[in-house]
C-alpha cells in the first residue's frame, strides 16, 4: 500500500534507520538516480548509495559557482550525509540542466530517518519564467519612462496596461490612476468612441493609425500631437502602442514632420479635439469667446497677423491659443500701454497687424476700441471668465431651474469631488451596459496582480484591477462585473467592509454580483466572517489558472442573476 501511495503521489520515499542502512526504497527513487536496482535493496549503507549516485554523474546540492571544478567523490558523499543527518533538511536541487527535485529529510526520535523527493521542474520552470516576465516588464517601464514622446499601451480588452511619465506628465497623473482602467473612464463619451473605434480598428485589422490631435494639459496649455497607433504582439495577444509626437511648435502652421529633414507638410483637416483630455471648463469658456467674433475673420484668419489685448491670463492663453491653431501669428498686451508701445514698434518694422480682440474687462479698453489705427477691432465680453467660471455656470443653471427651465429640478447640488452613482433596474439596461468587464479582482500585492493578469488574460476574459477595497466598491459600481475575487487584507478598506459595503448597494439595485474571497489560509473564522459579510465563496492562495477556471465557471458562466427583494 504504501509503494501505491508513492505511485500516486508521484514521489519517491527513502527510509533509513538508526545506522544508516536502508530499509525502504519506492520504485520512483530510480526515475530521479540512474542506478543499479540492487543499490537500493534493504540493508545497503548509505554510504554505498551515495557513491553510487555519484559515479551515476548526477551531482545536487553544490554550489553554482563550484559546479565548473572537479568534485572529489569523498567530499561530496560527506556532505551529503552530515545534510542527511540533520534533525530537518528541505531544499530544491538542481539534477541535470533543467530538472529540478523537492528534498525533504526528517530524522525520527528513534533514529529513522524519512527523505522524500518530488519533482517541481514544470514549477520551478513557470517561476523562472514568472520571474523572466517581471524583469522584462521593468525593463519595459525603465525605457517607457525615459521616452520623452507619451507612449501608452493597451491590451486587447483595451484596457491600459503601460503608461510613461511623459503621458502622465500631460495631465499632472500618476500610472495609477490610469493603469488598469479604459478610455471610458478617463474621457467624454464622445472622445471614448472615437478612441476606441480607432483602437478596434488597429488591432483587428493590424493597419496602423495617425491622427493630428489638440490636447489640453493640466496647467491649461495647448499640446498640439501627431498621434500614432500601432499593433504588436503574437495573435490572440495582441496590444495596441500609442505613441504621441509633440508639434506644437509647428501647429501655428498647421505642419507635423513627416520623416524627411525638410518635408513639412500641412495637417489635413487641422488637429481635432482629443482623446483624454476633454475640458468641459475650458471648452465652454473658448466657445463663450469665438461666438463673439465674427465667423468671417475666424475663417481667413491663417497667416494673418493678430494682436489680443486682455490683463485675464486665462483669456490670453484661450484666443492665443486658438488663433494659432487657426494658422495665426498672434501674441498679446496686458494694458493699453503696452497695447500703444506694440503698434508703434510694429510701425516702427514696417509690420501691419490685421486684426486686435479687446478684452472689455480691461481697463481703459475703450481708448483702443476708439483709435485712429485703421485695423479691424473686434470686443469681447469674458462674463467670468477665470476661476470662478463654472461656479457661476452651476448658479446660472440653478436660477434657471428655479424660474421654470425645461429642464426643472434635474441639478442636484453636489460636491465636486463627489463620485456619482446611478442606481437603475438592471433587467432595463443595455447588455453591453452590464457585465462588460467579466471580473474585478481587487489585490494590493503587485505579485498577485500580475498572476491575476496573467491567468485572466491567457483565459480571454475581461477583467480591472483594484488595489484596495474602496477603489474595488468604486469600479465594482462604474463596472458591473459578473464577479468579484476579493482580497482579504488591503489597504484603506479591507475586503470583508468592501463586500459589505457592495452587498448595501445591491439592496437598491435588486442585484447580487457574486464575490468570491481570496484568503492567504484558510482558517474558519476567517472563512465564516468572508460568509458574514455576504461573500459566495472562498479560495486560497497561491491561486492556480485551473482554480480561476472552476470559479469562473461556478458564478460567472451565467448573466448576473437578479435577486428577490
């Protein structure tokens, strides 16, 4: 029975007793040690096996940097036996070039003594790779943030796996905030569409893409980029790199380099309003200004000559801006003072300016509005425009309510920084409303995050990373997913209050979104409070891909099940 249960569990067992001779040997011991049979009979010293394993040529337990020189067959049998002769000995040995043995020694109060050998290669070989994987991926990021281009990645989900500093440079970010998320969630649904059908279009077809696009920074400032789609990967794991080149100092002319030193050529159709960089704030006042001038000088304004004259910044930077982007040579003045001085020096140059926008908030503005200048003067009325802008828009929109808008008591006042949840019948949504993202797993240990990904990924299912409970209760309401694997242990919210906290929300929804716990042991009080708190199940890591099979298979080889209120 027990050679048996050495058959089934695949290990071999070698049993010596007090003296060192040997009592019991399993027939798997000659798949790990090519020798003789009869090396392995009741009653032959250790001593003798050891040299006939040595004579075998395999040699464990040395060394890396001695496994070049000459062993002596002496000195390597005694080492062997003083390991064996410790009260416990466990370790991993090497046995050829890629084979790889679990040793397990424990010497019995009698004086017996118990080895045990497993073979971990295929383990052993999927860590070495594990690790291989990590080392390329940090050289990835190590090149990715010294590019000083913007360079994103995306997976096949299209979901941002890599991100540089140069990108996040542009909207004063971390990675963090935009790693394992989507373009929906960082942009309008305007610019979410557009993106995504371009980034469809490039992984499926495997033609790369080009845009011109105007993006908005976090300090408010035009960045003009061409923008460049590319498919990489094998198929079935294919990513889409998005690199970003910076034009802006040719965007005044509507010209992107397009290789050749001296090839510079215009960007049909202009650069059109982008990607993750929707500014709602800074749209609304840009427009404010335009639908005050007159759509005749906006259309011939390229290559001409214009002149803004405003003390606001923040209006500067707008018409500046925009002028430019038309195709414009334009700069402004802050006063009437220096509005003066710039024509005469502009006079002085024999420089004709074509057309002057006046800020009407500028003090003594009237005097340009009324000069002898012969140059077509247009004002504009700012009503705000600056840091209280949208305050005064939310104030307006609440007046409005108030005096029989049609659009009545819609505005709720919030906060800003509120995060805004729609509770809804889920059974009257759209499918691809719910359960688009099929699992959320929320992990802090970076580790786990990427066997998480990597076992997700090569089973072809959409999933979101969470690094604590409260951004998993987040995405859990932004997502829908058809289940959850929670972590027990993080940070900010632990997993027990965030399942918690989702299974409040259900009540208002009629949902159940099953939640299954990922525990590091399994102890029953800690599976009981996972049970407590509304959880489905329960496993133990380290989690393994047939693991995530079954449990995916369990609760979320079905659509979300409604439950009964």
């Amino acid at each position: 029975m027990f050679e048996a249960a050495c058959d089934i569990l695949a290990a071999a067992v070698i049993v010596y007793d007090k003296n060192d001779c040997l009592v019991f040997a399993s027939r798997q011991v000659l798949r790990y040690f090519p020798i003789p049979a009869e090396t392995l009979k009741p009653g032959t010293r250790l001593r003798d096996v050891m040299g006939a394993i040595f004579d075998s040529g395999v040699r464990y337990g040395i060394a890396p940097e001695q496994r070049s020189r000459a062993i002596n067959r002496e000195e390597w049998i005694s080492n062997r036996i003083s390991a064996h002769w410790r009260e416990q000995y466990d370790a991993v040995e090497r046995l050829g070039r890629d084979r790889w043995i679990h040793f397990r020694k424990r010497r019995l109060p009698n004086g017996y003594n118990v080895t045990t050998l497993v073979d971990v290669s295929d383990q052993k070989k999927q860590e070495e790779q594990w690790r291989s994987d990590l080392e390329r991926i940090a050289l990835t990021e190590e090149i990715l943030e010294t590019l000083p281009s913007p360079m994103v990645i995306k997976d096949r989900n299209l979901t941002y796996i890599a991100v540089n500093r140069a990108f996040c440079g542009i909207y004063d970010t971390n990675a963090d905030s935009i790693l394992g998320r989507t373009i929906w969630a960082l942009a309008d649904a305007e610019s979410a569409g557009r993106i995504e059908a371009s980034d469809r279009a490039v992984l499926e077809t495997g033609e790369p893409y080009m845009l011109a696009e105007h993006l908005i920074r976090a300090d408010g400032s035009d960045l003009y980029v061409i923008t460049r789609k590319y498919r990489i990967g094998a198929p079935g794991h294919h990513a889409i790199v998005t690199i970003m080149e910076d034009v802006t100092a040719f965007a005044a002319g509507e010209r992107a380099i397009d290789g050749a030193e001296d090839a510079l050529m215009r960007v049909p159709g202009g650069f059109v309003e982008a990607q993750n960089c929707f500014d709602p704030v800074r749209d609304a006042e840009r427009r404010l200004l335009l639908d005050q001038l007159n759509p005749d000088d906006l259309k011939s304004v390229s290559g001409r000559k214009v002149l803004v004259a405003t003390a606001n910044m923040r209006i500067e930077d707008l018409l500046v801006g925009e002028f430019k982007a038309r195709g414009a040579d334009c700069c402004a003045v802050s006063s009437v003072h220096e509005h003066e001085a710039f024509l005469a020096l502009a006079r002085q140059h024999g420089l004709a300016v074509d057309l002057i926008v006046v800020d009407d908030n500028l003090p003594g503005h009237g005097a340009i509005v009324a000069g002898d200048h012969g140059i077509a003067t247009r004002l504009v009325a700012p009503d705000g425009i600056g840091s209280d802008f949208m305050r005064a828009l939310v104030e307006e929109h609440e007046l409005l309510s108030e005096n029989g808008s049609p659009l009545g008591d819609i505005v709720t006042p919030v906060s800003f920084s509120d995060d805004w949840y729609i509770a809804t019948d889920i059974s009257t949504m759209l499918p691809a409303a719910v359960g688009d993202v099929e699992v959320l797993v929320a992990e802090d240990n970076q580790i786990n995050q990427f066997v998480f990904s990597q076992i997700l990924e090569g089973m072809g299912i959409s999933h979101r990373i969470a690094e604590n409970g409260e951004e998993a209760v987040m995405l859990w309401r932004k997502h829908q997913p058809r289940l959850v694997l929670m972590d027990i242990s993080m940070p900010v919210m632990n997993g027990i209050d965030a399942a918690m906290e989702i299974r409040e929300a259900e009540k208002l929804t009629g949902t159940h979104t099953p939640i299954v716990a990922v525990t590091a042991q399994a102890l029953n009080v800690d599976m009981q409070n996972c049970m407590d708190a509304g959880m489905d199940d329960y496993i133990t890591k380290p989690v393994s891909p047939d693991m995530i099979e079954v449990i995916y298979r369990r609760y979320a080889g079905r659509p979300p099940e409604k439950s009964v209120a």
